[in-house]
C-alpha cells in the first residue's frame, strides 16, 4: 500500500492559515480540543514543544513531514530542527540551510516529483504542514486533509491553498469533530 499525504493545519472559519503578515496567533492552542487532536495526531507538535508540554510524539501517524521556507522560518532562529523526531522536508529555492539545522533536507526539486518518490518508499503518512503555496502545487497529491477549523476570522492572508487557477478535487468527510472551545476537527479523504 502506498504511503498518503496528508495536509493536516489549523485553518480560520474564512479560510486562512495564516494572517496578512503570515501571523497564526489567533488560533487556539488552549481548550478541550487539545488532547483529541494531541492525540490523533501524535507527533506534530515541535520536539522542544512536545518535551515541554508532555506531548506524545511517537505511535503517531506520519514519520515524514513536508514545509514551504516560510513555514518552516517561523521557528527560526530558537527551531532550526523543529520536528527532529520526524525526517523533515523543507521545499525552498532561496535559502540556505540556516545554522543548527542538520536534521532537515533542504531541497529546491520539484514537490511533486519528491512526493511520488516518498510516496513509493516504506513507512508512515507523509504530513504536509504548510503553507497554501506547496499545498497548491501538491493539491493533485493529497489524500487526506485534517483540517483543525478555529473559530476566527482573518478576512485576509495566506489561504489553506494560494492560487494555482482553478482545479476541481472532491474530497468525502470521515469525521467532523466539534469541541466545546469552538475547534471543529474536520477529516476528509479524496473521493
């Protein structure tokens, strides 16, 4: 059985992963969602955050994670090797690898192309963490999306997928999960 992507984020009610300026602080990161989603989805939070908080990280259900640069610099400069307990896929054509950061693959081929080839290989699912850019250019490639729909609106920003035209997909819902902090757990598998 072939590996699936998964594009598993936190998403605004308007559509948003992220704020004009690339801002994610209005999403809740406190409330009854917490343990669910910790749970279902062991292993995406930051080592050092996981660690400290006493999240699990292992038994979750990828082993690989893939980031656009702008994603993955929001950690820097404290997380040049944020998910050293997954093997870590930054997709950038600008940047050199950043100091500390020995953990991650920089690559600037094409997402698609390194996708299909993880996608070939043993293990777990593959999580797409951000941002709307390579999840546009990789929207033909996702399986799954775990969408952690919070109960704010930007009105402007950086959406779930930025631009690329239009390309219908159809998607069928597995789960929705509402939580009492206003945090709806939305799972959707490709039709």
């Amino acid at each position: 059985m072939m590996r699936e992507l998964t594009y598993y984020v936190a998403v605004s009610i308007d559509g948003y992963i992220a704020g004009p300026n690339g801002e994610f602080d209005r999403f809740l990161v406190e409330g009854d969602h917490m343990v669910g989603i910790v749970e279902k989805y062991r292993g995406t939070a930051p080592t050092v955050l996981a660690e400290k908080f006493g999240f699990p990280i292992d038994g979750g259900p990828f082993d690989t994670v893939l980031m656009g640069w702008n994603t993955y610099a929001v950690g820097l400069p404290d997380l040049p090797d944020p998910y050293r307990h997954l093997r870590q896929i930054v997709f950038t054509r600008g940047h050199d690898a950043p100091e500390g950061s020995d953990g991650v693959e920089f690559t600037d081929r094409d997402p698609v192309e390194v996708v299909r080839e993880l996608k070939a290989e043993e293990g777990k699912g593959i999580w797409l963490c951000g941002g709307g850019s390579l999840a546009a250019v990789l929207r033909d490639e996702i399986d799954r999306l775990a969408l952690k729909r919070n109960p704010v609106h930007f009105g402007d920003g950086i959406p779930l997928f930025e631009g690329r035209g239009y390309a219908p997909a159809d998607f069928r819902p597995t789960a929705i999960t509402p939580y009492e902090s206003g945090v709806v757990l939305a799972e959707y598998v490709r039709s």
